[in-house]
C-alpha cells in the first residue's frame, strides 16, 4: 500500500469517556508519519511513547499527554492512513459512541490522499509472543488474519472467539462499541473516572443482561470491540503488519507489548 493522509482539515468535538468534558480534534494532513499534538508538544503514535494502558491507550512524551487514542487509530488503519497530525485540545479523544465508526465515517467523508511513496509491510522473521499470567497474545510469520478470544465470566459476555481476515472493516469492526461491566463503571467512576460515559457511549453488562435498551449491535460485539482495540494498538506501528495475529484474554497492555516487541524487532 502507498503511504496516504487526510485530504484537508478536519475537526471533530464531543465528551471524554473518563474526564466528562468536552474535548476537540483538530486533524490535518501531513506526510511525517502520524503525530499527535497536546500543549504544543509533538508526540509521535509510535509503541514507544505509549505511557498508560489501563482502561484504554495514553500516549505521551513525559511533559504533555493524550489518553483514549484507541478507536481513532483503528479509525485510521480502517482507512490506510499513515501520516496526520492531530491535535487533541484536552486530556482525551472523544468518545463519540464507543466505537471507532464516527471517526471512520468523518475521515471517509473528508477523504484522503496517497503521498505517492509505499508504505512496505512488516514481515516478521519469527514468531513474537508476549504473556502475562494466562493471557497472551501473539505475531507468526504468514500472511495477515486476526484471531481474538475473551472469557468473562459474566453470563451476558461469556467466552467469545472471533476472526478478522482484513476485509470490511467499516462494516465489521468499526461500529463495535466499548463495554463495561455495571460494577466496574460504579468503582471507576467513584474513583473520578467514566465521568462521560453512559448508555450512549459504551455497552453496559450487569451479569446475565445488557442494560442497554437497544441491546447489543452484533451478537459478538464484545469481542469485534477487543479486535477494534487490538487494531488500533497495533497502528502505533505504522504500517501494515503482515502476520498471523492471536490474542487471548488480552488488553491494551498486553497488545503494546507486543507492538513494542515487534518494533524492536524491526530495528534489527
């Protein structure tokens, strides 16, 4: 694939998951990779500037931070693009949904631009696996596919297995929300975080049930959501990784140590 960003300026504002406030994006085209901008500072979106992956992705450079950058980067693998700048005025993305489909669809919209010099997969010589107690997750050598499992024991989430092959992503992936679990939400919100979140923006389980009125968008949901997250850890490198990818039980921890893993790899 070539190398390509976003056709013009483009502006996005709505409400941080954990902080409540109102927060806007400020996306233009650029051909330096993909770059986020807080308090004037330039900090790169690569595996190594990751500094918080609890609860979801903050990258930061130890002076200025952006948390919750998950859903707009899949957003971009969605799209191909490998080269923006984006400027976050406040502490996090906005949530929009809970998905990376407003993102994906306003992106679509605005459109992008090949920078006409190729973006050359990633190849991986071995395998890269990375554990942490019974969780893991892996890269083997082979062309791309995403194999994904989670195992909760709420009845209503259960133990769900899903398969990603590269194609329909805005279709498939994409419009997959959040979820959280009602008594995680009361414990992360007594603890000053989930201020902005609710039934509008993430998918909520108390046990056997969804609260959610609608009900959930794909009876899978759940685990298309942990495909969406790992996607989007996994663009901090940059370019697309031509591996067969597995994940068990995993999280935002364990899916930047993977990419940190492979990008160390990649520098020989």
């Amino acid at each position: 694939m070539d190398r390509s960003t976003v056709r013009t300026d483009l502006f996005i504002e709505g409400t941080g998951l954990h902080t409540g406030k109102t927060v806007s994006v400020h996306i233009r085209p650029s051909s330096g990779g993909i770059t986020f901008i807080a308090g004037g500072r330039r900090i790169p979106a690569t595996p190594a500037n990751v500094v918080d992956t609890r609860l979801n992705t903050t990258i930061g450079d130890g002076t200025a931070s952006v948390s919750t950058i998950e859903h707009l980067m899949a957003a971009l693998y969605g799209l191909g693009i490998t080269d923006c700048d984006i400027e976050v005025c406040g502490p996090e993305l906005p949530a929009m949904d809970g998905s990376a489909l407003p993102f994906f669809l306003r992106i679509r919209e605005a459109g992008t631009e090949a920078l006409g010099s190729p973006s050359p997969p990633i190849v991986l010589g071995e395998t890269v696996r990375v554990e942490e107690g019974d969780s893991w997750v892996e890269a083997v050598p082979g062309p791309f596919s995403l194999h994904y499992e989670i195992d909760f024991a709420d009845p209503a989430i259960g133990r769900l297995q899903y398969d990603f092959h590269g194609t329909d992503f805005a279709g498939l992936i994409a419009p997959a929300r959040t979820f959280g679990r009602m008594q995680d939400v009361q414990m992360m919100r007594s603890a000053g975080l989930a201020l902005g979140g609710g039934l509008h923006n993430a998918v909520v389980v108390d046990h056997d049930r969804v609260v959610n009125p609608e009900g959930l968008r794909f009876p899978d949901e759940y685990v298309r959501h942990k495909v969406l997250d790992f996607l989007g850890d996994l663009w901090t490198l940059q370019s697309p990784l031509q591996a067969c990818l597995r994940a068990f039980r995993a999280n935002h921890t364990l899916h930047n140590r993977l990419a940190r893993a492979i990008f160390q790899a990649m520098q020989g």
